[in-house]
C-alpha cells in the first residue's frame, strides 16, 4: 500500500514539476516580446499626431510592421476608456516600416492619410495601432488593437 501512495505522489510531483516547468518556459518566451508596444498620442506642441513604436527590452525586435485602426465608441460604452470597436479597414503604415528596432528604443512612424481626421480632436472615434514583430530568438508576436499580446505563427494579411 505504501508504495501505491508513494507512486501516485511521485506521479503528482512530476506533473506540477511540468507544469511549473513549462510554465516558466512560457513565461521566458513572452519576456522580450512584452516589452514591446505602440501607441497614437498628440505631438507635444499639440500640432498633430505621432505613432510611437517602443522596445523596453535589452534585444532588438525585427520585421516590425505597424497597421492603423480606427475605432469608434460603443454608444453605450463605460466612461473609464472601454468599449470601443473597430469602425474601418485596416491600412498599414504609409511607408515600409523599420526592419530593426534597437534595445531600448524608440521610433516614430507616420500615420497614413487616412487619419488625418484626427486633427479635429474627436471623441467617438479614435486611431490605434497593432503592432507584429519577430523577437531576437525568431519568434514571431502580434499586440493586436486592443492591446493583447500573442505569439503567431506568420504575419497577418491586411
């Protein structure tokens, strides 16, 4: 009988032991790619609009493309900055996107004609961006528009 119960908790440690493993694994995987992000703000001197693409981490990111979203209030949407959807196509950057952004850095990206609505300072509507790249171990992520992190396996089509 003890051997049984030595056996099943043997069994029960390898798997949290797995589990904790691949867990962790994961958790190594996602650390570069995490630490990348893009965003639409106003310029300082409140002339117009920037994109701002920016790698936290101490690696570079390659193949960076940047896509435009517009996104349109829910008229039932909470105050506190929830509940928008998407309200058009998406259009890439207007130019071919840097290939390689360094360690800790930033770069800006136009944004396309598209929006240039945004000088009218809306407030139903508004233009994010996703962001994909492959992190300095080759693996390939998306930070969609709503902001969500995940690893893909190709390049989305726009």
């Amino acid at each position: 009988m003890i051997s049984i119960v030595s056996a099943v908790v043997a069994i029960f440690v390898a798997c949290l032991a797995f589990r904790s493993n691949h867990d962790e694994h994961r958790r190594r995987l996602r650390e570069q790619a995490s630490q990348v992000s893009g965003w639409v703000a106003r310029q300082s001197d409140a002339a117009g609009w920037q994109t701002r693409i920016r790698d936290k981490s101490a690696l570079p990111v390659f193949n960076v493309r940047t896509i435009f979203h517009e996104m349109e209030k829910l008229p039932s949407a909470p105050k506190t900055g929830f509940g928008w959807r998407n309200a058009g196509p998406a259009v890439p950057a207007p130019r071919i996107d840097h290939l390689r952004l360094p360690p800790e850095a930033d770069r800006d990206v136009s944004i396309p004609e598209e929006f240039k609505w945004l000088d009218g300072n809306p407030t139903d509507r508004t233009c994010v961006v996703s962001i994909s790249f492959t992190d300095a171990a080759g693996h390939y992520w998306e930070r969609d528009e709503h902001g969500i992190l995940r690893q893909a396996s190709e390049p989305r089509v726009f």
